[in-house]
C-alpha cells in the first residue's frame, strides 16, 4: 500500500469521525505541512500558528475531499491557501499599523510633497481611466493593489496569460497616449523621464 492509498484511507476513516485515523493522518503529514508552511511564511515565529490553522481547516475540509484524487496534492492545496491568507491577513496588519503611525504624525507633516506628487500622477490615473475596462481592471488590480498576475488571474477567473497580456497592452496603450502627449505639448525633456 503506498503512502497515498493510506493517507486516503485515513482522510476517509477521519472523516467518518475517527480520531485516530486524524492523529495518524497528522502524524504522516505533519512534516511535508510544517516545511512548506514554514518556506511559504517566511517567519519561522508565526509557523507553528499557521500549521495549526492548516489542520484546523483540513478537520472542516475532508468532507471536500475527493478519496479517488491523490491526498497529498489536496493538503498542499488547502496550506497553500492558508498560508497565502495568513500573509494577506499579515500585510493587511501592517498597512494598518502604518497607516495609524502616518495618522499619528498627521499634525508635523508637509503636505507639499503630497500635493505635487498627486500632480504629477494625475494626468496618468486620467490616462488609465480611459483605458477599455478589461484593461482597466487588470492595471488597477496589478499596480494600484499590487496583486500578482497569478492573484489577479485567480481572481477574475481568467488564465495568467490573459491576465499578461492585458497588463502588456495597457501598458503599451499608456505609453502611446504619454508619447501623443508629448508630441502634442512639444515637450521632449518629458521623453527622458520614463
């Protein structure tokens, strides 16, 4: 019997509520989900956290799980989730954290470099605007939240190739508005600084 048959044996055993087929099944696992949580977190001090999270999820799960698939490759699916959430719900802490430390300091700021940064950033924010709205979607996505192309194909439900080349032909349909800008405004030091 190989590995997999008897994992898939133990997520079926556990699943109809025996616990010792769960104890075994964590104990047969438990080091693949330790070292691939511990490489996808990045800090080893939140590991043991997320690992628990990541069992917690597959006892809610198995009733999901398809006993004919490989049982491996479904576990990794489901840290690879948890682990992507842990470091989503991390760096939305962490945006907070920092907003709340520039709101704290809100008083002592110079608002100069704000405004001339919107300044200059608003010809473009109108640029994309006018883009056609797949291209749109894909660019506010990608730049404005800063999702992967694989976290903006995922969710939007298209392929990563689509996602690539909606990214590459906005990007192209901006750079030929900016140079028809250019040309139209006659102003060429505006050409050296992209």
């Amino acid at each position: 019997m190989t590995c997999s048959n008897e994992d898939s044996q133990l997520a079926s055993l556990a699943l109809a509520g025996s616990r010792e087929a769960f104890s075994q099944l964590y104990e047969s696992t438990i080091a693949e989900v330790y070292r691939t949580a511990r490489f996808l977190v990045g800090d080893p001090s939140d590991t043991d956290d997320v690992v628990q999270e990541i069992y917690i999820q597959l006892y809610r799960s198995l009733q999901h799980y398809d006993a004919s698939r490989p049982f491996r490759p479904w576990l990794m699916g489901l840290v690879a989730r948890q682990c992507r959430a842990y470091r989503r719900k991390r760096w939305s802490m962490l945006r907070i954290q920092s907003r709340s430390k520039r709101s704290r300091g809100f008083e002592d700021r110079d608002f100069a470099g704000d405004v001339v940064d919107r300044m200059a950033i608003a010809p473009l924010l109108e640029s994309v605007e006018r883009l056609p709205y797949k291209l749109k979607q894909v660019v506010i996505l990608r730049y404005l939240n800063e999702y992967s192309q694989e976290e903006i194909a995922q969710a939007l439900g298209i392929p990563l190739g689509t996602v690539k080349s909606r990214i590459h032909a906005a990007l192209r349909k901006l750079r030929r508005k900016e140079i028809a800008e250019i040309g139209h405004t006659g102003r060429m030091e505006d050409a050296h600084e992209t």
